[in-house]
C-alpha cells in the first residue's frame, strides 16, 4: 500500500497543484479533492474513448 505522503505528491502532480497547497489540506478534504478529480477523469475518458492525460 502506498504512503498517504505518496498519494498527496502523486495527486499534485496529476492536478498541477501546488505540493504545498496538497500537503496542508485536512485528510477529509484531501479525499474529497482526489474523489472529485478521479470522477472528472473517468468521465472525460469515457467521453473521448481512451485516456488523455
């Protein structure tokens, strides 16, 4: 299992996001943040047939 600090840099990579910003959000909203942007990929794939990032 990946290191809650690895998912956190990993996320901020993939959303371009400050790494700062990321590192300082509450578990809660961190969540929250990465469920809303693996919702936001899923549908862009399924809308363009094949992954684009």
């Amino acid at each position: 299992m990946k290191s809650l600090l690895k998912i956190r840099y990993e996320f901020a990579f993939e959303t371009r996001q400050p790494i700062n910003d990321v590192l300082n959000m509450s578990i809660e909203d961190f969540i929250i943040a990465q469920n809303i942007w693996n919702e936001y990929i899923t549908k862009k794939n399924n809308n363009t047939g094949g992954e684009t990032c």
